[in-house]
C-alpha cells in the first residue's frame, strides 16, 4: 500500500511540474510573438531624433539597440544597459561583436546576410554575453533601418533576456526523462486509460507482470483482461471515481497472456480535468502471492480443530472459523463485523475492553487471563468455560489479534470429578493412616505382653526348661521381636511426609549425627567411613538423618568378610544436588536393584542379614517426599554404591513453592 501511496504521489507531482513548466513556457513563446516592433513604429528608428521614437526607445523594458550595417552601435536604451551591464557612453560607436558569444558569430553574421537580403528575423535565439563575462539566452526581432530613399543603413534590435524560460526547458526535459525512467522501470503496472476503460497508456512493466508487449493493450479494453466475477466490482469502483474525483484502491483478478489469473492491487485517480493527462490513472502491483498467502492462512485457520477468531485493532470480527460457529451457536455472517465483546459475558465486558486494549499495545503471543477462568457466551445466553491464546498477525503494515478459543466444558467436569476423587483419597489416606496408628499401636501391646510373660516363665522354671523347650521359647521372643520391628517401621513409613517442617539443612550436620546414632554399629564392624564437603539444602533434618542412617547401616550391613569402605559424597547437576554413598560390599544383581526399593521385599534370609526389609522402602519415600530419585549401581561382588538427589533451591520464592508441594504431597 506504501508503494502505490508514493507512486501516485510522484505521477501526481510530476504531472503538476510539467503543467507549470509548461504553462510557463507557452506564455513565454506568446511574450515572444509580441516583441516585434510594430510596424507603424519602424519610422521611430530611422528619425531618431523624433520626440516618439525617443520617448518609445527609452520606455521599453526591453533592450533596444540599433547597429549600422558595419556592426556599430547606434541605439542604446536604459533596458540594453541592465541586460548587457554596459552604459550608453561604454558601447556607442563600439561594435555588436562584443554581445555575441563567440560561438555564435557565424550564427549572428547570417542574420545579418539574411537582413541585408530582405528577410525579417523574428524570435531568434541565441547566446549573447554581458560585460561581466556571463553568458545569456536571448530572444532577437531584428528589423531593418532604412534611409529616406529606401536604402538599408543599419538594423533595429529587439533583445529579450529568455535564460529564465531556457532553464524550465531544460527542468522540464529533466524531468519528463526522469519521470519516463520512473514508470518504464517500476515493477508496477502504470495505465492511463479513458472513461470507458480504454488503455491511453501502458508501462513497460506489463509485460513483466501479464506477459503482454505495450502494443497489444493499447487501445483495447482494460475489462478484456478483468476475471468476469469481478468485473462489476470494478465497474463500480471506477464510476465512483469519476463522480467523486477520487483516488480509491480495489483488488480483482487479470489474465495472464499465457491463461493464468494473476490477483491485482490497483489505486485509480482522476486526472481528467488535467490538460496534459486528460485521463483516470491507474497504478498497479501483483498480490498473488499474498493472496495465496492469505488463502493458505484462512485454510489454516478454517480447518482448526479450535475455535479461531480475529480481530482488528479495534475489536471488530474479521475473520471466523466453523469451530467458532459451532462453539457459539452463531452463523459467521451474524459476527463479521461485531465487536468482540458481543461474545463476553455482560458482567466482565466492560474489563475485557481494557485487557484487549493492554494487548494491542504490547502484541506479545500469550495464553489470556492467566489464573483467571473464562467463558464465552453463546447465542443462547448460556455461558461457557474456554482457555484463550492470543497471537498478533500483521497484515500490510496492520496488526490483527487472532484468538484460539478451546471448550474446556469437559476438563472442567474432569477436573471437579479429580477434586472430589482426590478429597475422598486424601480422606480415606487420613482414616487409613489413623487405623495404622491404632493398629500397630494396638498390636504392639500383646506381642509385648507375650514377650514378657514368656521370658517371665522361662525366668521362674528355668530349672524345668530343657533344651527343646529353651529353642521354642528363644523362637518366640525372637519373632515377636522382629514383629514389633515391622509394625514400627510400617507405622513410620505410613508417616513420613505428614505434618513435617522444612527448613535449610546443613547436610555435613546431618551425616555426622547419622554416623553418630550408628556409633555402636559402626565400632563393632570396624567401618571407615568418609565424607567429601556436602551442600545445603532445603528439607526436614530428621528425615534426611534417618535416610544417611539407613543408607550407612546397609552399606555397613552388607559388607561380607572384609572391613566395610564407604565413601559419602556430593556435587551439583544441573538444578539438582547428586549424593552418593558408595560402598565395597557384596553387591546386588541388576535385576534386583529396582525391586530393593519395595517394602518388605528382601533378597537374603533374616539368618544370613538381619532386618524388616523396609529400610530402603523408607529411603525411597524419603527422598521422593524432597522432590528427588533414589537408585543403585552395583556389581556383584564388587560393591555398591547409592545415589539420590535433592533440589538446588536458593530463593525464598522457590522454598515456599516447594514447601506448598510437599504439604499437598503432588
């Protein structure tokens, strides 16, 4: 649009300099026709001495010089003296020869042969010289000076200074030359046709765009090349530009020479009243491919499996989809050219008119009314819940807002069935975890009473008890012991994560009060334990002690025949804080080192490793619980070793956030 905007504007300027210029010149060349010396005049000049011929010599604003036929000056008037710089006294009796320029002696010496022959020299031009030196253009009406008898004695010089008239010449050459390059090398189609639609005029371009030569468009029909479904609309657009002398732009498809329909851009301006056009002006560009481009973008948009709306700055519909039409129960021709309001409910409208403004002024792709719900209203008055994306799109030099508009009707009631299934888990989890309470602390009491009243009776019949019945009572208060352990463990597992406060955590703290509660392990198999520096991190401390300690005590545990090595380290990784404790026990099989990590899943007999077999159950939920992974990498026979991690977390922000997950346990 920019491009056709400056094109008329040169057409326009151009044709108005050249009706200037050329206005001026023809004043000029009228001027010029009345500077002969009238001929009831002539007389004047041959009585010089006469009242009239002084008073008309000394008058005229013209130079008027008189010469003999030897090229003496003669005459000199006050209008010679200004053209020429030369006083009456300097140049009388000095010879013509000093005004000519000396390039044009030869010319001036044939006015003289052809005076002497009997031929008047009218509107002559040529170029004559001042006394400074300066070089001007002239206009010469060269009459004769005859004597009493008849004879020629000298010549009468009318001069006029035309450099002025000269130079708009030479502009107005320039510029028709400049203006003729313009169109004849523009990439668009300049025209000039008449009322009728006939091609006055064609640049060369066309042959470029339509792949016709100048000379077969002149003088035919510009209709012949118009696509028959837009003919009317031209037709139209033209007749509006005659009444109302207008510039007015439409678009319409025009064959190809070689068949093809090409889309054309056109703005049409009247120049009919000017004299040197005295046609409609019609500048053309291809926007084929735009075209095609839009083409292909309504497809898009058309076929979306969402609903897709845009608008223009203003929050007018110009584009629908048939997802929209079913979404809102409208037909598109009800909400082409509707403001988009009309689709928001009434109790948030007048809110929605300032966010659409927001946007228009920072045009970021963006999801709209983050944590805020939406909904449209469809025809019917009812309202649905929708999730909105907006994208700018700009269209020649315009920006347009396109919405995706998805139903959310049914994650909605998705998300409410969740909610409900969540709150009944979360309170089944809560009566569940109140019954592991009661039940363990229930069961725990008589597996203590039948501990202790056995070991009561073995204690008051020791003399009676043999050697069977001594292994007998030894099962019994071992099973019941490692019963008691399970139940405690299983109750600690049901727990952890509950009602837990977080805070920062020196984890170098943490790995010394877990090596200090494992003292008497520790000293009793000899382990040699080390610890690179380890960071800080957010947590609950008696958790993390308790995972130190289970993972230790394994590590110690399972080392078979040789004086346990373990290795506790750490380093960041990307956003995460990698522990590991390695190692230099038995190791595990690959295809055990994921079911490890299940509660009460054991790989040795309670003979060879005492345990519940829910230690490592509890490391996982621990560490799962902190927002990170456990796992193992291990060998047979050549150790193990134990990684996890925890998040890095520096702000305070993200402390919180965190802290709100690990509550909601997600």
């Amino acid at each position: 649009m920019l491009m056709v905007v400056l094109s008329i504007l040169i057409i326009v300027n151009c044709a108005l300099l050249f009706i200037l210029l050329y206005a001026y010149y023809q004043q000029f060349r009228k001027s010029k026709s009345s500077s002969e010396v009238p001929q009831g005049y002539q007389g004047a000049f041959m009585s010089l001495s006469s009242p009239m011929g002084k008073a008309i010599i000394e008058s005229s604003q013209e130079a008027i010089i008189g010469q003999t036929l030897e090229g003496a000056v003669t005459t000199w008037n006050p209008g010679a003296e200004e053209l020429y710089g030369y006083s009456y006294e300097e140049i009388i009796g000095k010879s013509i020869n000093l005004l000519i320029a000396p390039h044009g002696k030869a010319q001036w010496k044939k006015f003289l042969e052809a005076l002497k022959d009997g031929q008047a020299i009218k509107n002559a031009e040529m170029i004559h010289q001042k006394k400074s030196g300066q070089q001007v253009h002239v206009a010469l009406t060269i009459s004769p000076i005859k004597d009493e008898m008849g004879h020629l004695i000298g010549a009468s010089i009318i001069v006029r200074d035309i450099t002025v008239f000269k130079q708009a010449e030479y502009i107005l050459r320039e510029r028709e030359k400049w203006f003729r390059t313009l169109i004849e090398n523009s990439v668009d189609l300049l025209m000039q046709i008449d009322p009728n639609g006939v091609i006055l005029y064609t640049s060369p371009s066309v042959k470029t765009l339509l792949g016709y030569s100048v000379e077969e468009r002149l003088g035919k029909n510009i209709f012949e090349l118009i696509h028959p479904d837009d003919v009317e609309n031209i037709k139209s657009l033209l007749k509006e530009i005659l009444q109302k002398t207008m510039s007015l732009t439409g678009e319409c498809r025009v064959r190809h020479k070689n068949g093809s329909w090409r889309w054309m851009e056109g703005t049409g301006s009247n120049f009919l009243q000017e004299s040197s056009i005295e046609a409609l002006v019609i500048n053309c560009h291809d926007i084929t491919e735009r075209k095609q481009a839009e083409e292909r973008f309504q497809r898009v948009v058309e076929f979306s499996p969402h609903a897709m709306i845009m608008v223009d700055r203003q929050g007018k519909i110009v584009l629908i989809n048939k997802m929209a039409e079913q979404l809102f129960s409208y037909l598109r021709e009800e909400l082409i050219g509707q403001s988009i309001e009309f689709l928001v409910p009434q109790s948030v409208r007048s809110k929605h008119q300032e966010y659409r403004e927001a946007f228009i002024r920072n045009p970021e792709p963006r999801p709209m009314g983050a944590g805020r719900d939406l909904y449209g209203l469809r025809k019917d008055g009812t309202e649905v819940p929708v999730e909105i994306g907006l994208t700018p799109v700009e269209i020649m030099g315009e920006i347009f807002v396109l919405a995706s508009i998805v139903d959310i009707t049914e994650r909605k009631k998705t998300e409410e069935r969740i909610q409900r299934y969540t709150q009944a888990l979360q309170e089944s989890n809560k009566q569940l975890e109140q019954f592991a309470f009661v039940a363990s602390h229930d069961l725990q009491e008589p597996l203590r009473i039948v501990s202790s009243y056995v070991q009561l009776w073995a204690k008051k019949n020791k003399e009676h008890v043999d050697a069977t019945t001594g292994k007998y009572i030894h099962y019994i208060i071992n099973n019941v012991g490692r019963m008691q352990d399970m139940i405690q463990g299983l109750l600690m597992y049901s727990r952890l994560g509950k009602e837990a406060s977080y805070q920062d955590v020196d984890m170098n703290r943490i790995f010394s009060q877990a090596v200090e509660n494992l003292d008497l392990m520790i000293k009793k198999y000899q382990a040699k334990i080390t610890c690179e520096e380890l960071p800080w991190v957010w947590g609950n401390p008696l958790q993390l002690t308790q995972l130190f300690q289970n993972l230790i005590s394994n590590a110690i545990k399972y080392c078979k025949d040789q004086e346990p090595q373990i290795r506790v380290s750490a380093k960041l990784q990307n956003v995460d804080w990698l522990f590991s404790i390695q190692d230099n026990g038995i190791g595990i099989e690959p295809q055990y080192q994921e079911q490890i990590f299940e509660i009460f899943r054991r790989l040795h007999t309670r003979e060879e490793y005492p345990g519940t077999g829910i230690g490592l159950a509890i490391c996982k939920k621990i560490v799962e619980t902190h927002r990170g992974k456990i796992w193992v990498e291990s060998q047979p026979g050549k150790g193990s070793t134990f990684f996890f991690t925890l998040p890095k977390i520096e702000s305070k922000h993200a402390k919180e956030m965190v802290m709100t997950n690990f509550e909601k346990g997600t």
